[in-house]
C-alpha cells in the first residue's frame, strides 16, 4: 500500500469516527439526569473557580498597599513627629481592612480551607505590617488576638436593610455577623512576623545612618527574642515557617554584626560614616555566605 493511500486511509477513518461521535451526541438526551447533574457541577467548578481568582486579586491588592505601609513606616528614623507618620499609615490601613473585608464577604457560606492559598500572601504581608508599626509605637511584638480583634466587621448597612425585610432571628443575625470576618491562622502569623525581622534589619541600618545608636541594640534583643522562640517551634511546626528560620538568623546576625561594630568601633568610625561601614559589612558576609 502506497504512503498516499494509507494517509487517505487514516483520514477517512477519522471522518468515520467523528460523524459516529456526532450521531451519538446527537442521541443524547439533554433532560436527561445524569447530564443535568453534570452541568450543574460544571456550573459550580467555574464560580469555584472565578471566586478564587477574585480572592487572588484581592491578596494582591492587600500585599501592594501593605507594602507601600512598610516603605512609609521605614522614614520614622527621618521624621520629627513620629505621632503623624502613624497617624497617616493608620489611614492606609483602613484601606487594607477593606480589602481583607471584601475577602470575608467572598467567603460568607464557603470553607475557607478551600480558598486560604489564594489570600494567604495577603495576610502574611498585612501582619508583617501591622506588626512593624506595632513595634515601632511600642517596641514590642503584637499579639494574633490583637491583629484578629481588627478584622472583625460589621455587616454592610444594605445587608443589615436586607437581613430585617426577611425577619431573621436574632441568633442569624448574630452568626451572620461572626460570618463577616476573617481571622488570620497561627501559621499565616508567624510567616509574617518572621518576613519582619528583615524589615527591623533595615530599620536598624537606616537608624545608624540618621545617628540613632539606640535603636540597634533594641532591635538587637527583640530579634534574638523572636528567633530564641522560633527555634522552640523547630521542625515540628509548618514547612513554611522551618524554611523562614535560616533568613531571621541572617537578619539576626547582621544586626548583631552591627551592634558589634557601634560598641567596638564606634568611637573611631564617624556618625555619618557608620551606616556606610555596615552596609558594607553586610554586603561581605552575604557573599561570603553565598560562597
């Protein structure tokens, strides 16, 4: 058999297969039940799905105006009234709070285990930020029932209008309430609070360069605090928190490499020199630990 004739074999099979497909399909009941519970699943799987990637967009929205709170946080060592940098970062939380609550709306009757990947980066970053303002009005580590206590809602007043048209009772009106919320989980906590050793890190170098000396070394012992208690979690606790003890002991380390050099050499080294002498003490141990 010739190459030419095989391939006009093959091809007329094809077509034989496909208009026997098409004549079974064409066979096919639509009422029927078993395709009626299909498209219903597939109904289901598509706004599974369109939820996700909206609580996707939203975790982005929250990590971007949380960053932007963490770059603003970082001129306290610039500024003369610290009261008005908190102030105007207070503000841009709120902003944040709305985003976290458009997410506690989203999930209103789902499970949240379903849908945490998709705004998890979110919450990480806000606890990262709300824990470095945290530390900067009080030089002290905020607590996960504190951050929970701000992310506790009120039902919009169009929902509220809603809720007494059908006459709830007072037990759905108060679970309808503890639905709009969304409390950050343990392990989501302490990945942020882990990403703000590397914030406090950079505090402390930006503070030397502004002739803070103080600063370091309270930076010094908060971060020895934090890691002696990460290291008590160890390896029983998530992966994701494991692989963030490697980078708050770098950060550890270079604060502590910094605190050496302001009490070793501090008298030798000029004010406006010093932050320029860490930097480029930090800077030789990251190639050093990269070799």
């Amino acid at each position: 058999m010739s190459k030419e004739g095989g391939f006009r074999k093959r091809k007329y099979d094809n077509v034989q297969c496909r208009n026997r497909k098409e004549e079974r399909e064409s066979k096919v009941n639509p009422s029927s039940p078993v395709l009626l519970s299909f498209k219903t699943f597939q109904k289901e799987l598509d706004a599974k799905h369109d939820k996700y990637e909206r609580l996707v967009k939203l975790s982005r929205d929250i990590t971007i105006e949380s960053k932007r709170i963490i770059f603003l946080l970082h001129r306290v060592s610039s500024v003369n009234d610290v009261e008005e940098l908190l102030k105007e970062s207070e503000a841009k939380f709120g902003d944040v709070r709305q985003k976290i609550q458009q997410i506690s709306q989203e999930l209103i009757g789902e499970d949240m285990c379903q849908f945490h990947r998709a705004f998890s980066p979110g919450l990480q970053e806000y606890v990262e930020a709300v824990s470095f303002q945290h530390f900067i009005r009080t030089r002290s580590l905020i607590s996960l029932d504190e951050i929970n206590r701000h992310l506790v809602f009120a039902p919009k007043k169009e929902e509220a209008e809603n809720s007494e048209d059908v006459a709830l009772s007072d037990s759905q009106g108060e679970k309808h309430k503890q639905q709009l919320c969304l409390q950050v989980t343990p392990t989501d906590y302490l990945l942020g609070i882990a990403d703000l050793t590397g914030e406090l890190m950079r505090m402390c170098i930006t503070s030397v360069g502004n002739g803070d000396i103080e600063t370091p070394f309270e930076v010094s012992h908060f971060l020895r605090a934090i890691y002696d208690g990460f290291t008590y979690i160890g390896n029983t606790g998530p992966y994701e928190v494991s692989k963030k003890l490697y980078t708050l002991k770098q950060s550890l380390g270079k604060v502590e490499d910094a605190c050496y050099t302001l009490t070793v050499r501090g008298s030798e080294i000029p004010k406006h020199m010093l932050a320029d002498v860490l930097s480029s003490k930090t800077s030789t141990s990251e190639r050093e630990e990269r070799i």
